[in-house]
C-alpha cells in the first residue's frame, strides 16, 4: 500500500510541475510542434508532399536503397528501410502512393548515418517511395508491396 501512495504522489508532483510550466508559458505545444511541416503531411499527392518537404521532384537513383516486402500480410505494420551511401544527406522520407495523405514520415538525419528504419501502415496495395534529400538534390527509390489485409482502417 505504501508503494502506490509513493507512485502517486510522484505522479501528482510530476503533473503539477508540468501544470505551472504550461501556465507560466515555460512549455508550450507550438513551441515543439513548430518545425511540424503541417502542409507537407496534409497533401494528397507525392509530388505536393515532396514539394512541401523538400522542395521539388525527385529523381530516381540507384544510390538509395529501399527494401520492403514483396507481399504484406498486414497492412498495419508493413517494415520499411531506406538506405544510401550519398554524402551530406539532409532527409529522408517514406512517402506511400495509395494512402490518403501519402507522406508517412519525415527524417532530419543531418549529421547522422542516412539510415531509416521503421514500421508503416498502408490501407491499399501501392508504391511506397524512400527518398533521400542531399545537397546535390533529391532522390528516390520506389518499390511496390502488395497489402492482403489494409492497415488504414481495412
């Protein structure tokens, strides 16, 4: 009993702090949510979340590796990885043709290995999309995966 009255109060004491910080305009959600590219993951096409995002097209390259499975069983948890051995990689993004809002996410890896792995949902069978922004341009690789249960609300 002693155990969850600790838990408890530290809990209260932990909600409090946050309360007074947000009521002193300390800790702000815009603050956090402000460099969320609202546009870009509201767009219902690739090129207009790209365009968004990083600015213009992609090109396909050969540099960018994407591997995703041929065949999905469960469209809720479809795993994903985009790779390249490009120099000076500012993004990477998972973009997924047949969603409603194709942009699944975003990346800054600025200063870290160009490397993004993860899990996706997709409600359809479609391409899905890795593309990489360096300072020479963007790039992409695309891959289709056929979905057999959909994971968007399928």
């Amino acid at each position: 009993m002693q155990a969850n009255r600790r838990v408890f109060l530290k809990g209260s004491l932990a909600a409090s702090a946050v309360g007074v910080a947000v009521g002193a305009g300390l800790l702000s959600p815009r603050a956090v949510m402000a460099a969320w590219p609202e546009a870009a993951f509201k767009a219902d096409s690739i090129s207009g979340a790209l365009s968004e995002i990083m600015g213009g097209a992609a090109t396909e390259s050969a540099d960018v590796t994407l591997r995703a499975p041929d065949i999905a069983e469960n469209g809720a948890v479809v795993p994903i990885t985009v790779e390249t051995n490009m120099s000076d990689v500012k993004q990477i993004a998972i973009l997924v043709e047949g969603n409603p809002q194709p942009l699944v996410t975003n990346f800054d890896v600025s200063g870290a290995a160009p490397f993004l792995s993860t899990r996706i949902r997709m409600g359809e069978t479609s391409d899905v999309y890795g593309v990489v922004q360096t300072g020479a341009g963007v790039f992409e690789a695309h891959k289709e995966v056929k979905v057999t249960i959909g994971g968007c609300g399928g």
